[in-house]
C-alpha cells in the first residue's frame, strides 16, 4: 500500500507541475499579446483627415500604419487611404456601382 501511494503522489504531483507550466504559459502569452503586433501605437499620431463637409463617416480602419476611412457625401460612397503618420492622403476611391 506504500508504494501505491508513492506512485500516486509522485503522479500528481508531475501533473501538477504540468498544470503550473501551463498556466504560466498562457499568462505570459496573454501578458505579451500587445506588444507583439507589427504595429504599435506610435505609428498612428495623426491628428485630423479632411473629408467633405456634410458627409458622413461609414467605417474607419486603422491597419499597417495607414488609416483607410470610408465616407458617403450625398449618394456618392468613397474610400480615402491617409498615412497614419503624417496624415497626409495616399489615395482617393471612389466606389461605384455596377
């Protein structure tokens, strides 16, 4: 019966040490999910984006450094690609339909 229960505490305790390292794992993974995306927020110090007056914001999205912003001004949609950075646009589309 001793060695029955020496065998019993050495596998739970493996198996705890098992759960330990695991948990600490997955709090380390958690702890270090932020900082290990390409972009930060450092790369966004854009202050304002120029759209046409009346329009309305659809969607923006931030992504790589640039900020893509979707805006419907009467019932023209268009899409504007800004630089996070400088602010400055990259691109202008116009969505049309087919």
């Amino acid at each position: 019966m001793a060695r029955a229960r020496k065998s019993f505490m050495i596998s739970m305790g493996i198996l705890v040490i098992g759960f330990l390292a695991i948990g600490g794992a997955l709090i380390y993974r958690s702890a270090n999910a932020g900082s290990g995306g390409n972009s930060s927020g450092a790369d966004y110090v854009i202050a304002s984006m120029k759209i046409p007056s009346g329009a309305e914001v659809v969607s923006a999205v931030a992504a790589d450094g640039k900020v893509t912003l979707t805006y419907r001004a009467g019932l023209m949609t268009s899409v504007r690609i800004f630089d996070g950075k400088t602010g400055e646009m990259i691109r202008e589309i116009p969505v049309v339909s087919e």
